[in-house]
C-alpha cells in the first residue's frame, strides 16, 4: 500500500543484462576448459574447435558490451554513465549515508551498486579488447587475424594456407615475435577473467542483501523494467 510501481530499466538495458549473463556464463565454461586443455587431454583440433566456440560467443558478448557503453553516452535513463557510475562529486558522502542508513532507498543504482558497475565494465572491456586480439593472433579471427596472418607469412599471397597450429606458409621468426606481442594480452585477459568470477558472486550477493533491505524487486525489476518504491523514495 506504501509503495508505488516505477518504471526504471528501459528495455535495451535489461536485453543487455540478460545476454550478457548468457553470454559470461558460455564464456567461463568454455574459457575454463580452455585452460585445463592438457589435463583433459582434449587434441588440437578439439582446442581450436573449443577456440573458436569461445570466440564466436566472445563476439556477441564485445558487441553487446560496445552497444551498452554507447547507450551509457546517449541513453536518457539509469543507463546513463552520470548516473550509474561512481566518478561524481559528493559520491563518498552518498556511500557512507548508504552504508550508514539502512532505510535508503534508490531508484537507480545505490553508491554500492554503482562501484561494482564500474568494477565490472573495466574488466568487461579489459575482456573484450585482449579478447579480439588473441582472437586474431591465435585463430586468425576478425577483426585483426588477417593482418596477423600476413605478418607471419612466408608468401602474402597465400596467406590463406595459414591455419591455427599449422606451420604451413609460415615464417617462424615471425610468428615467435607475434606469440610474444600476445602475452601481455593473454596476462590480462586471464587476469580480468580471474577479477570476474570474483565480482561475479559478490554482485549476486549484493543483488540479495540490496532486496532484502530496499524490498523493491530488484530481480523482476530487470525483467519488467519496473521497481517498487516507497512512494516518496529518499534518493
């Protein structure tokens, strides 16, 4: 009877979040038998067969990810970065109030909510970038495989005989000098992998506690797009 439905999360925002669960999810359980490859002895085929599954899934997660940063610049809502990141002056003092007063209730994103948005974006595009080059430095994969693949060619215009863990057409030298460039890349992609099923959890948590104490249907929230709110919320 005290609260009131609001429509907060516009429909573009919540198809992210849910391809974007989808699509993480894939991506762990592939990238995590990726990197136990020997001890399940799957062969090279089967890795660049598991590769390209990963990496096929990782586009869809880059473009979903590249279309939310977008809408974080022209969105009109909650989606907007001025609103659901953490970078504002007086944000410590909102923090502290949250923390402080357990009765507070957002609209948005509350100040705990907002820094692990920003935690998860960065590693999000942390995961994309690296991603998209050992994509291309390793199954020569858009958008970069082709210029990696002429850089390791013997003859440039046979390029296409370059396959993954084949030598055929390839200079090795080159190719050495190409596998060093990606580590730095590898570093970081299994690095933010690491941070994420970190945050992962954590956020889930934080969805839990954050229900209990607003009771303002977080979850369905993100489904409908509405969240019910005291009819005069405390923002």
């Amino acid at each position: 009877m005290n609260r009131e439905a609001i429509k907060v999360w516009s429909a573009p925002i919540r198809v992210f979040h849910w391809v974007n669960v989808i699509a993480i999810l894939l991506l762990i359980v592939i990238g995590l038998i990726i990197l136990n490859g020997k001890t399940l002895g799957i062969t090279s085929d089967g890795k660049v067969l598991l590769k390209t599954l990963h990496v096929t899934v990782g586009y869809v997660f880059a473009l979903n990810l590249f279309v939310r940063l977008i809408f974080g610049l022209i969105g009109s809502g909650y989606e907007r970065f001025g609103k659901m990141l953490p970078f504002y002056q007086g944000f410590s003092r909102e923090l502290m109030h949250f923390f402080r007063n357990k009765d507070t209730v957002h609209k948005g994103h509350n100040p705990a909510g907002k820094l692990m948005i920003a935690a998860m974006l960065l590693l999000m595009s942390v995961q994309a970038a690296s991603g998209l080059i050992l994509a291309g430095t390793d199954i020569y994969y858009p958008p970069f495989g082709n210029y990696f693949a002429k850089s390791i060619a013997v003859d440039q215009a046979q390029v296409q005989q370059i396959r993954p863990y084949s030598k055929e057409n390839v200079n090795v030298q080159k190719y050495k000098a190409m596998r060093a460039f990606r580590k730095p890349f590898i570093t970081a992609h299994v690095y933010a992998f690491y941070g994420l099923l970190i945050l992962i959890p954590l956020h889930v948590a934080g969805v839990i506690v954050a229900e209990r104490r607003e009771k303002s249907a977080l979850v369905s929230g993100m489904i409908s797009g509405i969240k019910y709110l005291p009819k005069k919320p405390k923002e």
